[in-house]
C-alpha cells in the first residue's frame, strides 16, 4: 500500500539520510577536498593551530569517548612494553640535542 507521507518517495528510506552532494561521493573524494580545504586554510592563515595542552585535552577526550563505546584499543602487555620503550628512546633522544637535563655534562660546575 503506497503511503501519503512525502518523505517515503525515495525509495523507502528514512528522511535525512539522501545521499546527495558530498555525502554522495566516495570516501577517497572526499578525503581530497578536505585536504584541499586544510591545505588552503593553513596557506591562509585561518587554520586553527592547537596548543600542546589542547592537543592533550583533545586526545583524552577522545579517548575516553572510545573506552566509554567500547571501541578503545586494549594494549597487551608486549605492546605497551613496546610503546614504552619506543617513547623513551625519542624522549632521549631529544634531550641529547644541546637541551640541558639538568645533568651535569662534565667539566667543572
């Protein structure tokens, strides 16, 4: 039996969920144009650049959005040995580059 209600003219499908315009063109297309639009903003000028504390705020928030949908990845323990000493041997290797530690570098002091 057909319906009056003009939103199930397109084909039965719910109101709200058409694919036209952007939604309609594949992923990878998609992708392109943004990137085209980042691109253009930080040429501009206009992009937003984040902080190192809103970076952190952002990523954590993220976070635990996944661990509250059950979507977080869970570590094993070799994978977070693995991160862990991947994340040490940058955090060395960036104090080896002329930053002070703090330690004594030899000489007299």
């Amino acid at each position: 039996m057909a319906s009056n209600n003009p939103g199930d003219q397109d084909g039965g499908r719910p109101r709200g969920t058409s694919k036209r315009g952007f939604a309609s063109m594949d992923p990878q297309r998609q992708r392109e144009i943004a990137s085209q639009g980042g691109r253009a903003a930080h040429e501009k000028g206009t992009a937003h650049q984040f902080t190192s504390q809103e970076a952190r705020a952002a990523g954590s928030k993220g976070g635990k959005a996944a661990h509250a949908k059950g979507t977080a990845h869970e570590f094993t323990s070799e994978e977070a040995r693995a991160a862990g000493r991947k994340g040490g041997q940058a955090s060395a290797g960036n104090n080896s580059q002329g930053g002070n530690t703090g330690e004594s570098q030899g000489g007299q002091g």
